[in-house]
C-alpha cells in the first residue's frame, strides 16, 4: 500500500516511451501536422464570339389613313352633278360635286367680258398716250378701270367657285352623305375621302426605348390578316401621352393598290442601333457577391473572376449580353463552384 500511494504521487502514468527524453525530444511516436494542398477545380470554358446585334422592339399598333378630310357645302344650292360614289377613287384636284348656280355664272361672264372690254380700251389709252395724242391723267384713269374690272372678275370667280367642290387629294371616298338633286347649306358634310398610299401605323413607344427608335430607320409590320412587309418610322413624338408616359411612333408601309384598310391591328418591330454583344445560353448567367447579373470568365493566367454584363435582348438562340471582356474565355459549366481570384483547370480540348 505505500509503495502504491508513492506511485501514484509520481504523476507519471503514461506507457514506456510516450514521455519527454531528458535532452528534452518528443518522442518517436509523435507526428507533425501535414501541409494542405489547395483545391484547384476543372471547368468548361467557351471563346466569346461577338457579334453585331440589333435589338428587337416589340410594338402594337393599328393601321390609319394617311389623310383623313370631310368634304362639306361651300354654298347653298341643289347638287347638279356627283362625280363620286362610296367606295370609288378620286384623284387630286377632281370636280366631285356641283351646284346649280346660273346667275353666279352668269356673273362670271359678265364680269370676264368687261375686264376684256377694259384691257382694249387701256391699249387705245397707251398708244394715244404715247403719240401725244393724250394725258398721263387719262391713261391713269384706263389703268384703274382695268385693274376694278379685274378685281370684279376675281370676285365673281370665287362666288362661282364655291359652288364645285374638288378633290383636295388623290385617295377612295369613304363615305357619300348626299344625293344627286339634294338640296344643300353652307357647311353641309357631302363626303369622307381618305389618303391610304402610303397607310400608317401607329403605335407608342416606352420612355425607356425611345432613345433606340428614330426617324427614318425601318420597321417590320405584321399584320391582323398576315401579311408581312416593312415600313419607314415618320415620327417619333416629342411629348409622352399623360396617361400612359409613352410616346407615339408613326411608321408609313407603302400602299400602291390601296389594298390595306384602315383600322387593322398590327405587330411592329423596330430595330435598334447594332451593338457588339455576345450569345451566350441562359445556365450560366450567375450572380456577384452583390448580386449583380454577369458572367465567370477566365484569363489567360487560368485565374477565374466576375464579370458584369447587361442583358439586352432575349432571342431563341440564347441571352444576347454586352459587356463581356474581349481578352477572356466564359466559364460554360462549374462557373458556381469558382470564386474570384480562383486558379482552375480548364477541361482539356474546351476553349483551347
């Protein structure tokens, strides 16, 4: 028992071997920690092919006419002719309607007949004037009855020219109000005719796209009934609709046969300025620690890291993106399990 308690007492119960040496060495059996060999991963690279893209905006619009005009009465009187019908074509400067008018005619005759009788006598004034034969006062007073007489014919013609109505532009009289034979007032609406060469669609703009659309550049139209053809943009509007903060867009298709209608929906498509950009597909577009939208890349060092990008267009194909660097390679697949500054592997015959 007391050389029991004196062993205890010592402290020292560990197995032969495992303590200190006198010099002070850990024994053999004690190993040092090893060194850890950083992870270096493999991933799928691809080249960034760039491309010239002009992207897509997407519109809905409806077809207008070109001009729109409602012929009405420019004097009272019964129609005595109708040169038009629903439906018919006009063209410019056309007589599409008269009244009957006989004394404003007549008027007019009178009044061409006097101004002729007025330029003789003004011949006869000038050639006595000129032999002497005459005063200035005298060939002075020939000239003013001339000019009245002139004036009385003007006057006369326009009473007589209110009563034909003309054409103010080629294009297919819509609608027909009145009759042969009707009796007509001042102002009375006698026909509709519209101009549909070239017809218009009209749509609007959002604020956000309208720095990509200008005059002159070229639309594709879709129309309700399938036809596909491609206009000209004519305006683009200076000031947003109150209600809607978007601005309108005119785009003229042409329209030879006047076989398009007004009122028809359509699809427009309107191009913006070509930007270069890249394809890439949707997988793997990836966030940053800050949650911005953009690509993994990787140097020419193999060093992986961040890059933002803008996503500009949506196509079938895949993601159309700007931004990306052109000294890089993309990170097709494993881009999620890298991190800036990150050396990895690149799978051998992948973006070589």
């Amino acid at each position: 028992m007391i050389g029991a308690v004196a062993w205890i007492a010592t402290g020292e119960f560990s197995s032969v071997g495992s303590a200190q040496t006198a010099e002070g060495k850990e024994s053999p059996t004690a190993e040092a920690p090893a060194a850890i060999t950083p992870l270096i991963r493999t991933v799928s690279v691809a080249d960034p092919a760039f491309i010239d893209h002009a992207r897509a905006i997407r519109l809905s619009g409806i077809t207008e006419a070109d001009k729109r005009v409602e012929l009405a009465a420019r004097a009272d009187g019964v129609i005595a002719a109708l040169a038009m019908t629903k439906g018919g074509m006009v063209e410019v400067g056309a007589e599409v309607m008269t009244l009957e008018g006989p004394e404003a005619v007549a008027q007019e005759e009178i009044a061409r007949i006097a101004l002729d009788q007025k330029e003789r006598d003004l011949e006869v004034a000038q050639k006595l004037f000129e032999g002497g034969s005459t005063s200035e006062s005298n060939l002075t007073n020939a000239r003013s009855a001339r000019d009245a007489a002139a004036a009385e014919l003007a006057r006369a013609q326009a009473t007589a020219d209110r009563l034909r109505l003309k054409a103010p532009f080629a294009g297919v009289v819509d609608a027909v109000s009145v009759e042969l034979g009707e009796w007509v007032q001042t102002g009375t609406p006698v026909a509709t005719i519209l101009s549909l060469d070239p017809i218009l669609v009209k749509a609007e703009v959002s604020e956000v796209d309208l720095a990509a659309v200008a005059v002159g550049s070229t639309a594709k139209v879709r129309l309700a009934n399938g036809t596909e053809m491609e206009g000209t943009v004519r305006l683009v509007a200076r000031e947003a609709s109150a209600q809607t903060r978007t601005f309108p867009v005119e785009i003229a298709l042409p329209n030879p046969r006047m076989t398009l209608p007004s009122g028809m929906t359509a699809q427009v498509s309107l191009f913006a300025q070509p930007v270069r950009a890249v394809v890439v597909p949707r997988s793997i577009i990836t966030l940053s620690d800050t949650g911005e939208l953009g690509l993994r890349v990787v140097g020419k060092d193999n060093v992986a890291k961040f890059a933002a990008v803008q996503i500009i267009d949506d196509t079938p194909e895949g993601l159309v993106v700007m931004g990306v660097p052109e000294d890089v390679r993309i990170v097709t697949a494993g881009q999620d399990l890298v991190r800036d500054g990150d050396t990895v592997e690149v799978a051998s015959g992948v973006g070589q």
